[in-house]
C-alpha cells in the first residue's frame, strides 16, 4: 500500500490549477443514464471515485471512456437494474444509481451503501422520497430491492434534512416522470446547481436549483449533453488552508470564488490576506492569525468537508478556539492522528476544543477518511522532521494529483509506492 512522506518546514508559494469537482462530476456522471443519446463531460478530475463510477455505469450498460479530463459515455446495450456489490460498498454516491434507473427500468437493486468511515450515514432521506414517489422498498439479504407498483408520479417532498445526495437522487428519478415534483428543504450547494444545469441541458425542466426550493416539471424524454464541471470548492479550501498553514503566497486559478466565501471570510477575519477575482485567489500569509471558532453547517457555511483541514490551522494557532460538527455525527476521525503529532485537542460529542501549540513533530499517521487524510498532509506540511503517511488511498478518492500540486508548490513531499 502507497505511503507518502513529507518532510515539513517548507514555505509554499506559486500557483496550483485547481481540478474538476468531484462531488459534481458524480452525480453528473449517474445523469448519463436518463439518456441514450452520447454524453460529453469536460474538466473531470483523476480520482479513485470517477474510476469507479465509472466500471459503475459500465457494469450497468454504458460504454465509458476517459482520456485525461474528458469523459464520454455511450449507450452500449440494454441497462441491469442491479447494481454490484463490490463497486457500491466502495462509494456511498453509488446510490445516486436509483434515481436514474427507477426513472429509466422503473426497478433497481442496491446494496445498502458504503462509502467514508464518517458515521452512519443512513440513506432514510432518500428511501422516504422514492416512497412518496410511488416506488415500493424491500430490504432483503442486504439489498434495497425497489421497484415502481404503478407508475412513479410527482409530488410534494419535505426534506428532514437537506441531503445533497437524497436532493440529487429526487432530480434523478423525477426529470423523466409525470407531473410536477417540489423539493422543500432541498440542498443548495453548487454541486447541486451544477447537476440542475446538466438535467436542463438534457431538456429537464428545473427551476430553483441552489435554493431549498426545487420545482421539477417531468417531460417525457432527455437528450444528450456536453458539460465543463464547476471547479472542486473543497480542493481550493485545502489549498488556501495549505498556504496559511506553511506561511506561504500561492495563487490558485480556476475556481469559483464565490462557492468558497464561508472558508475565504473565516480567514480573512484571521488575518489572511485573500485577494479574489472571477476565478482567481490570491492568497498571502502576512502575519500571525488569530485562532477563530467555526460550526461547521449546509451550503452557504462553513463547508463540513473543510473542517478537519481548518482544525489543523487552529492547532498551530496561539490561544484557544472550537471546532463544532453540525453535518455529520462522527466527523473527528483525524482527531487522535492530530494528536500524535502533538496537537492539543479535546473532544466533547459535537465539540473539539484546540489549545494551540507551537509545532508538531512529524510521526507515522494513518488516513481515515477522505478529508481526515488532507488535514494530516497539511500537518505534515508543517511538522518538524519527517512524517509517514499510510492508507493514501483515501486521498486518492478525492484529490486529483494532490503530491505532485503540493510538491510543485515547494513542498518537500513524496509517495512511496508498495504492493
Ligand atoms: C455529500 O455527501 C458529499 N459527497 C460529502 O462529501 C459531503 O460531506 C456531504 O454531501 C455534505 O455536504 C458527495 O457529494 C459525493 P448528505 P452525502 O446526504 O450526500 C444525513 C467528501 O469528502 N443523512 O448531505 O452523503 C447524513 O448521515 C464527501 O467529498 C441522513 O440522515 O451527504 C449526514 O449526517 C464526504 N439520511 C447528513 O445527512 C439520508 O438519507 C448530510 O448528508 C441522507 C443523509
């Protein structure tokens, strides 16, 4: 298994390109399926999850292909209605399969989802909205067999919770279905957006995409589509947080600066200096920062996806600060990691309390998850001495050549690559 190591200490400075965002590429990729028609899709990241989405659609009956950042997707035969075991308990976006194909095949068998090691991850929102829907759920011998009684027909869906996958799922399966569906508490993250504007390419009528309200008109057939996926907001927030932590100067280009200004204004209250045009950061560290409290929360907040890497900042500040998880339930896998690098941390249930500390010392870590793993490479980053990084496989999910951006920067960091 791949390791990397980094030797700390090193000032980043210089520009990265910032990719495609993995959490639109997904869904966008799933949309392929409510047509037969070619599919386009530009700007797509290299990443352990495209990889299996796509073996995912090929599996179920599309010819996929990527060369370098573009992916196009053919119809090759008739689709499967079940979905593999083996590719759904690596990914919990697999799930975003069952809009698709109840729209399409009207039935689809799911594995119970897999994904991160961050909590429970229930997929209740979604089961209750395909229910409303007019789709019937059994649960047998770990698989979600769901199939449509009579015919699926829109109606009013109240979100518990704004759910950007149950969100994205209700899109999928009612673009192509009778009558009007409404989404009330929908997600309204830009990833979210992004997926509305691919559907309305293929000939969807949806309105209210980025708000709570979502209203989908369902016609009878989708086309295909050519489309750029928006810059991944969470990579640039990594980015930002990298050069802060390093004391560095890095600009990044091709972002959406606006889908990042919970994380910009934080720091910028810290005292980062953030410069921001159309899709350009500048970002220069000026003096110490002061240590800032944050509640993690949905679209427009502070981005739960940042957390972990914000709470290794707040480790090497002077003073105290807190850190709160309102998202997911168990998000501080990377807490006792941080730990063995000398962070001063405390949890308590949705809490982690940060008393800084000067330094870190560099140790042998292990990744959890996808974004427990960015924050230890930006410990890393800044850890006297050297630090061993296991179980990079993790990173590789979700950043597009994440050493190579990062060592291109200045940093002092490399993979060891093992069987
Ligand atoms: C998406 O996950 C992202 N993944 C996550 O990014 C991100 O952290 C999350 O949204 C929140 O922004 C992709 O887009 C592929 P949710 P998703 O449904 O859709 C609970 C990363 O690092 N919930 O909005 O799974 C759930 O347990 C990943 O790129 C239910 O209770 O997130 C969680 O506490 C990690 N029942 C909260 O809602 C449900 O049916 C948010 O989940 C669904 C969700």
């Amino acid at each position: 298994m791949d390791k990397i190591v980094i030797y700390g200490g090193k000032k980043l400075k210089g520009e990265v390109v910032i990719s495609g965002s993995k959490n639109s590429t997904l869904p966008i990729m799933f949309a392929a399926l409510l047509t037969d028609e070619p599919v386009t899709i530009t700007n797509v990241p290299s990443l352990i999850d495209v990889d299996t989405t796509i073996a995912f659609l090929n599996f179920v009956g599309k010819k996929t292909v990527k060369e370098g950042s573009i992916v196009k997707i053919y119809s090759s035969c008739k689709y499967k209605h079940v979905a593999p075991y083996d590719l759904v308990r690596k990914m919990r976006a697999s799930i975003l399969v069952m809009g698709p194909l109840l729209a399409r095949l009207s039935k689809v068998d799911v594995p119970l989802p897999g994904g991160c090691a961050i909590g429970a991850r229930p997929v209740d929102i979604h089961l209750d909205a395909f229910k409303k829907l007019g789709v019937e759920i059994l649960v047998e011998s770990g698989y979600l067999k769901t199939f449509v009684k009579n015919e699926l027909k829109g109606t009013t869906i109240n979100f518990k919770f704004p759910s950007v996958g149950a969100t994205e799922n209700v899109l999928l399966a009612t673009v192509l279905i009778k009558g009007k569906t409404t989404i009330v508490n929908a997600a309204c993250e830009p990833e979210v957006e992004d997926l509305a504007s691919v559907l309305n390419k293929m000939g969807a009528k949806v309105t209210g995409a980025g708000t709570n309200r979502i209203v989908i008109e369902g016609v009878d057939t989708l086309h295909g589509f050519s489309h750029e996926v928006i810059p991944d907001r969470i990579e640039a927030a990594t980015y930002i947080i990298a050069a802060a932590i390093t004391k560095g100067e890095v600009v990044l280009k091709k972002v959406i600066s606006h889908h990042l200004k919970a994380v910009s204004d934080k720091l910028k209250k810290s005292g980062l200096c953030i410069k921001e045009r159309e899709d350009t950061i500048f970002v220069k560290w000026v003096g110490n920062l002061k240590s800032q409290n944050i509640s993690t929360g949905v679209y427009p907040g502070f981005p739960t996806d940042v957390q972990a890497q914000w709470m290794v900042l707040m480790c090497l500040l002077e003073g105290k600060s807190r850190v709160k998880e309102e998202v997911f339930e168990n998000r501080f896998l990377h807490v006792a990691e941080l730990k063995r690098l000398g962070a001063n941390i405390s949890m308590d249930g949705k809490f982690v309390n940060i008393e800084g500390v000067k330094k870190f010392s560099g140790a042998p870590v292990m990744i959890s998850d996808l974004r427990a793993g960015a924050a230890l490479v930006l410990a890393g980053l800044v850890a006297d001495g050297k630090t061993t990084i296991s179980r990079v496989y993790h990173l590789d999910r979700g950043y597009d050549m994440f050493e190579s951006k990062l060592k291109k920067l200045g940093a002092d960091i490399k993979r060891i690559h093992s069987l």
